[in-house]
C-alpha cells in the first residue's frame, strides 16, 4: 500500500504555486501517491499530439490534457475558509478524519 498524501481523488484544492498560481478551487481528477503529484483539471494544461485511430473512435489531431502537479504546489480547500492546511484527528469510533487547520470543521464527507 502507498503512503498516504491526505489529499485524495474528487477533493476541492487550490494552486499555491508554480504557472497556475492563484487557480482554483478545482476537483482532484487523479493521484499518484508513488509520484507526490495529482492530475487536476484545467491545471498545469499540456498538448499532446495524437495520431487517429478509427477502431477506438480516436479522431487525432492536438489534444489539450492535464498534466501532473507536485502535491506541493496545491491547498485543500475548506468551503468557510478557502485554501488551508489541514490536520488529522480521531474520531469517537477510532476513525481518522480530515479536520481544517483554520476553522476546526471536518473536511471528510
């Protein structure tokens, strides 16, 4: 099992640094543990020659896809704070929950 990046697929996150600074907030598309770095969408965008091909319905052409940001370069976004580190505390039932450094709300659905 990988290690664990407290920043998981489908969450809110801003970009805090590097070409796309100031973006966001956008959804978490993907996430590479193994790497530090996440796919978001219209983050760190990127063209990608692509040659045709009938038989998967891929019609070719220069297509624009999001590229990898280093886990460093984004914040998770609090819905009554915005950008924000966060902190991991135990619940009752022994389960770890997310929890925003600012505010103290949980960030964990």
């Amino acid at each position: 099992m990988g290690k664990a990046l407290g920043i998981r697929k489908n969450d809110q996150v801003q970009v805090i640094a590097g070409r796309d600074k100031g973006k966001g907030p956008f959804r978490v598309l993907e996430v590479e543990p193994d790497k530090d770095r996440l796919y978001v969408e219209h983050v760190n965008m990127i063209k990608r020659h692509t040659r045709p091909n009938p038989a998967k319905q891929i019609r070719g052409g220069i297509l624009e896809k999001e590229g990898p940001i280093h886990i460093s370069n984004v914040a998770l976004v609090c819905s009554d704070c915005g950008p924000t580190r966060f902190q991991r505390r135990e619940k009752e039932g022994g389960q770890k929950v997310r929890v925003c450094a600012k505010c103290g709300k949980t960030l964990d659905a």
